[in-house]
C-alpha cells in the first residue's frame, strides 16, 4: 500500500532519487557500452543502440546466460513459462490494452505442437541457436516481429550475434556472448551505485 503522501519522508526521498538516478544512467550507459564493444564503427549503427528495444534485447541475451538455460530441457520449460504468461495475459483485458497488445497477436506468438518441437530441435542440434521467429516469439510483449528482426541484424552486424540460415530455410540465431557480458557489466556498476548511495 503507498502512503497517502509519499513526498513526506525526505529520506525516503533521497532513496528514491538514489535508485531513479541509477536507473536513468543504466538506460544511458549501456547504448554508450554497446556501441563502445561493436565491432562495427557504422554511426547510424550506434545510434539505433540507443533505442528502447535494444535495452529489452540485451536483457533477454543475459538472462539466458544468468538462469543458465543451456540444456534441452531447461528451453522446453523456458518456452511452456512463457506460454503460461501469454495465457495470463490474455485473461488480463485491461494489461493488454495498457500494453497494447492484441489477443490475435499474443496468440500467434505461443509455442505451438509445431513450433515447440522445432524451437527444442534447433536447441538440441545447435545448443544456444535459436530460429529468429522463436526469438520474436520470446519477446513478443516488448517488441514488433519486425523490431526484432532488424535488431537481430544490428547485433549481427555489431559482432553481437551471429546469423546464419539453416538447410530448411530458417534463419538462426546465437549470441557470442558480447552483448550480455555488457548488460551484466552495466546491471552490475548500477548495482553498486545504489549500494554506495545508501552507504553514504
């Protein structure tokens, strides 16, 4: 329950600001990291690291290498959480119009009798790979197929991931491990900030 005045407590306050403020350099820093660690110096390139999705982008990459989904097993259940979550939110009318999202839309991006064995196969296969329709699929609440698409190609181009299409026709995906160790790197000082900041 929020106080029915939280602008009372002055230290409170100076909290709040503390963890706001290391928020704001973390979204700021890590565009700046990343076009610091691409391979590529393409200045239109960089710039498009500053847009939100790629915040989100790089978050994904390193939460997989965190909550170490390296096994066949540990993907399967990483993709039956996220059709559990789609389903939740589907239920949740008011979610989704604040998101906005479309049911049709969420529905398309669930992991399907087709699409689950295929997502599990390339993993088994190609450990770390993953078809890039099943990488839009993961992020579907956060970003456009399409969105998805060209960010994929940036980090590609950044020497953030590689790209290659499979005999079957699908493109695939896997991360050199670049772009997470960044994230981590800012998740990290920011972390630090916040604990200084409280120290002080």
């Amino acid at each position: 329950m929020i106080p029915n005045d939280i602008f009372e407590d002055e230290a409170a306050l100076d909290a709040d600001i503390s963890v706001l403020e290391a928020i704001l350099w973390s979204r700021a820093e890590l565009p700046r990291r990343l076009a610091e660690a691409s391979e590529d110096r393409d200045a239109e390139l960089l710039t498009r690291f500053q847009i939100e999705s790629m915040y989100n982008f790089a978050e994904f990459f390193y939460l997989l290498r965190v909550r170490r989904i390296e096994s066949v097993e540990m993907i399967r259940r990483l993709a039956e959480y996220h059709n559990e979550s789609i389903v939740a939110l589907t239920r949740d009318k008011e979610k989704m119009g604040r998101l906005g999202l479309r049911q049709e839309r969420l529905l398309d991006a669930m992991f399907s009798g087709d699409t689950l064995p295929r997502l599990i196969q390339t993993w088994q296969d190609r450990p770390g790979m993953i078809d890039q329709s099943n990488l839009a699929r993961f992020l579907v609440t956060m970003m456009s197929t399409e969105t998805c698409r060209k960010l994929t190609v940036d980090a590609t181009q950044a020497g953030f991931l590689t790209r290659e299409r499979s005999p079957y026709g699908a493109v695939l995906v896997g991360s050199t491990g670049v772009m997470e160790r960044v994230f981590g790197g800012v998740i990290r000082d920011m972390r630090l900030k916040i604990l200084a900041s409280a120290a002080a």
